[in-house]
C-alpha cells in the first residue's frame, strides 16, 4: 500500500502568507501605478465582484469574477495614466475583512494629455488575501470629464432618460 503524500506540493510551496485587507488594497493601488492590470486583476478572488453604484452610460455596474475583472481592466492604462495616490486614508470596521477607503489618484489623461484628478471612496472585503467584494464610489461625471469622454456619457444619459 502505498503510503505517500499525493497532494500538489506546488501550491504548499508558493502559498504566501494572507495579507490584511488594507495590505492588499495597498497592493493593488502600487500595481495600478506600475499599469500591471494582469497582477491588480490577480488580487481578486475567482468569484469575487466588483460594483460600481454610480455607474452611468455605457460603464458596467458590476463585474463577477476574477476574469470579469481582468477584461474590464485591459484597457485602463489606455485611457488614464495614473501617477500619483497622494492621499489614501484606511477606516477599519467591526469586519477585520473588510476596509473602507478614501483616496486620491492624479495623472493624466491620455487621449487629450490634459491633468487627470478623481477622488473615491471604496469599500473592499477580502478573504485570504483576495478581494471577494469591491464596491467603489466614484464620479462618473468626474471620471468622464477626465478621460475626455464626458460629452459621450451625457449623450448616453439622454438617451438612458428617453426610454
């Protein structure tokens, strides 16, 4: 009888150590600097989601899963060159998974290469080092007015508001 470990040593070997919510946030803010979108999507858990509430136009409200994620990431990099997060300001909950952020990205814009500054709020739950739920509050007309796409989004609500 054979009495050996069957088990893929591979995923023993590479498993690092969890990270607290707040680390992986801070993870995911230094890839999206870096434009590694393929890494910030790896973050997220196979079924994690991603919500956006204030979506508007044509921008998703919510994405499931890790690929879902991926897909929509892909082409960030194309439309904002993100450089600096001068501000992030970590509040812990009554959840020890889950944090809520305030932070600040500036960059450029790079259709127009005019200044590029959105502020939002975004509450992460995590579970082993991996995001399960991603809800960020942000401004679409901010967003849109930044990348240069504001007058396409107001085209969109017009046409959202005729239905």
């Amino acid at each position: 009888m054979d009495h050996r470990d069957h088990r893929d040593h591979r995923t023993l070997e590479t498993h690092v150590p969890s990270r607290t919510p707040e680390e992986t946030f801070r993870r995911l803010l230094d890839l999206l600097r870096a434009k590694d979108m393929d890494a910030l999507a790896d973050l997220w858990a196979e079924d994690g989601t991603a919500d956006f509430p204030f979506a508007a136009g044509d921008s998703p409200r919510r994405l499931q899963g890790r690929e879902a994620v991926r897909k929509y990431l892909a082409g960030y990099p194309d439309l904002v060159d993100v450089r600096e997060i001068p501000a992030v300001t970590v509040l812990r909950t009554d959840d020890p998974d889950t944090v809520v952020v305030e932070f600040t990205a500036t960059g450029r814009t790079v259709a127009t290469g005019e200044p590029y500054r959105l502020d939002y709020i975004t509450v992460v739950t995590t579970h082993e080092g991996l995001i399960t739920h991603y809800r960020d509050y942000w401004s679409p007309l901010a967003a849109a007015s930044a990348a240069g796409t504001l007058p396409a989004l107001l085209g969109a609500l017009r046409t959202e508001d005729a239905r």
